[in-house]
C-alpha cells in the first residue's frame, strides 16, 4: 500500500482595491492624470460658469426683450450649452481612457509583484476576489512594499 503524505498548500489573498488605493505606483499614476488633465477640467468649469452666468442674464432679460432678440439669444444659449455638453462628455471619454491605460501598467506591475512572491515564497494559490480571507493569507501589505520599493519602468 502507498503511504500518501498530506501536503500542506499555500494560499495567499491581494486585495487588488487596497493595491491600487495605497501603493506608490497608482498613487503616482493619478497624480499623472490630475496633472494632464487639469487645464482641460479648469477651461471646463470656466465655460460652465460663465453659460450659467449668460443663462441667468437672458432668464433676466427675456421677459423686456424684442421676440426676435430673445428668440436669437435663446438659441445661441442652447447652442452654447450643446457645445459644453460635448466637450464635457469627450473631456470624460479622454479621462477615462487614459484612466484605464494607467490602471492597467500599474495592475501589470501588481501581477509581477506577486507573482515573484508567490515564487520566492512557495505559494500554490493567490486570490484576488474572495467572500473571506482568514488575515493570515492576505498578502496585499507585502505586494504593496514591493510595488513601493521597485524601481519604476
């Protein structure tokens, strides 16, 4: 008879949420973003503001307006608004974009962290999404340190 011998497995937890929240690298990546992206948001939010203020002048102004001046203002306001609305929905499409280019390098980097920890450590398993993690498995702080402490590329 053959004597099989119970080996125990290794399994560890990363909370990819925690990883992309705490480490360097998409703590770098957003500051990355925020500093692309700033002057577009700020020209936004001044055209926003100054159509607020050219609705409010016109809501004013409508009721002592000439039909045809008031007909003509409206329609530029609409105008005007159509246009904001288009550079806010590509401003959010470009953000977006550049979001997920980013997410995925750091992601892709996280991997790699914890592949090498799951090689140098003699790991079986490592969850990403799980319902319960006893503490003892969860290795997001050491991913984390890695990530923190690698060069980047």
């Amino acid at each position: 008879m053959m004597s099989l011998q119970a080996q125990e497995l290794r399994m560890g937890f990363v909370s990819t949420d925690r990883v992309l929240k705490e480490a360097g690298t998409a703590k770098a990546a957003q500051t990355k973003l925020e500093q692309e992206f700033a002057k577009r948001e700020k020209e936004l939010v001044d055209l926003g503001a100054r159509i607020k203020t050219l609705a409010d002048t016109f809501e004013r102004d409508a009721p002592t307006l000439p039909e045809t001046q008031r007909q003509a203002r409206q329609r530029e306001l609409l105008e005007q608004d159509r246009d904001f609305q288009k550079k806010r929905r590509d401003f959010q499409e470009d953000l977006n974009a550049r979001k997920n280019e980013e997410l995925q390098l750091v992601i892709q980097r996280a991997n790699k962290a914890i592949k090498d920890i799951a090689v140098a450590e003699n790991y079986d398993f490592i969850f990403q999404d799980a319902v319960y993690v006893n503490p003892k498995h969860d290795m997001t702080d050491k991913v984390i340190k890695a990530l923190n402490t690698a060069p980047a590329k």
